[in-house]
C-alpha cells in the first residue's frame, strides 16, 4: 500500500478529486496526510471529514523559503510518503526541497505547458489568443511549473470566454487527470527517460475535452 501525502494552499479540489478516486477505484495506495500552508485553507476541512490527517506549516512563521522548505519536509518525511502531490501548493520551492523529491514529487499546473508558466494562466491564454487551453500534470523540477509532463487536458477557448469561465472549463479536466496521473504513479506505471515519461502498459496521456456547450458531447 503506497503512501501519498497530498500539499495544498487553498480550496482543494483537486485534492478531493485524488482522494476520492483513490477510494471508489480502490488504488493501491491511501491519503496519509494533507499539509496547508495556509491555516485558512478551505480543502482541510474536507480532509478532516474524511479521516484524513491534517497538518498546517504556515509560512508566514518562517523568516525564509529554506526555513520554510526545511520544516515542510520535516513534516512530509516523517509520513515516509511513497508520492508527493502538490495540489494548488502555491508556494515557489528551493531548489533543495524540490531535489529531495526528485522523481516522487507531481504537480498540476493550469495550463498546456510549456506555454504560460506561473500565475493568471487563463488571462495570459486569453491574452495570447490560444485556440486551445488546458492542464498538466507533471514531475517537479527546480525549475517553476517545468518538468516532465505526464498527462495533459486540452479544451478549446470559446468566443466569450472570461479567465473565469475557461478556469472552470479546464479545471474540470484537472479532476480527471490529475486522479488518472497519480493512480498510475502509485500502480508503478510511469517511467521517467529524461524529459519523457513514459507509461506502461501504454494509454493514451492526454484528455481531449473537445465539444463545445450547446453542442453535447
Ligand atoms: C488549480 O487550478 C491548479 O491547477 C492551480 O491552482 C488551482 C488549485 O485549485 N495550480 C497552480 O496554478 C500551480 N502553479 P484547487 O485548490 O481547487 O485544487
């Protein structure tokens, strides 16, 4: 039974997402922690309810990111986990941290990467005049949202699309993949090969959410 300790800032749904599937699809591998960095994150209640363990390391207390980082994994190493999932951990990391998890560690990013790193990533799709948008969900790096990717989502960008209607759009492909990414994590099916990560037996790592409303599926 694989351990996964599950990182998150914020509402966590995607969290909740991964802590479902790994319930109702029976995966080899159980939620042994959720860790906020904010006291005030909403998904820790959802974990709470569900007999999760919960822990706050507030960054705020710390005087900087190494401090911080140092008593994260503190934490995090003391579960022994198996996977780290950061999970709208908004929090940039050293370089150090990310090191020491290396090959264990998954984020989902909102957007088809390597296209709009960093923060407001419908605005800057928007903004860019993409045809399509989505998701990723990749292995960390030291370098911010890079990393080999595991699956991506794509969705279309609709005329009339507001940052917050294409947010919603995207990240309803999130709960899909982000789940299907760390089931296949935990079922030792992924394989890093440099910047490629390979997946076996094979199927298809990326989702297509191609119809567009009012036209049905
Ligand atoms: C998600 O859209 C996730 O992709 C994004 O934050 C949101 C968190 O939502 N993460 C990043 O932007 C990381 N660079 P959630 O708390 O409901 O899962």
């Amino acid at each position: 039974m694989k351990k996964l300790v599950i990182l998150i800032s914020g509402r966590g749904s995607n969290m909740e997402a991964i802590v479902r599937a790994c319930a109702s699809e029976g995966w080899p591998a159980r939620v042994a922690a959720v860790i906020a960095n904010r006291p005030d994150a909403a998904g820790l209640a959802f974990a709470a309810s569900h007999g999760i363990a919960t822990a706050v390391v507030d960054h705020r207390q710390f005087p900087d990111r190494d401090s911080f980082d140092a008593a994260l994994a503190e934490q995090i190493d003391a579960i022994a986990p198996d996977l780290v999932v950061l999970a709208g951990f908004m929090r940039v990391l050293t370089e150090r941290f990310v090191d020491h998890y290396a090959g264990r560690m998954l984020n989902v990013h909102p957007s088809l990467l390597p296209s709009f790193p960093g923060l407001k990533t419908h605005q800057q799709a928007l903004d860019a005049g993409v045809r399509f948008h989505g998701a990723s969900v990749h292995f960390v790096t030291s370098k911010l949202d890079h990393g080999p990717i595991v699956v991506q989502s794509a969705v279309p960008v609709e005329a009339g699309d507001t940052a917050q209607t294409l947010a919603a759009r995207v990240l309803a492909t999130e709960h899909i993949i982000y789940p299907r990414a760390v089931r296949w994590f935990v079922e030792g099916r992924l394989a890093l090969d440099g910047s490629r990560v390979t997946l076996t037996p094979s199927e298809p790592q990326w989702l297509f959410a191609g119809h567009t409303a009012g036209e049905g599926a």
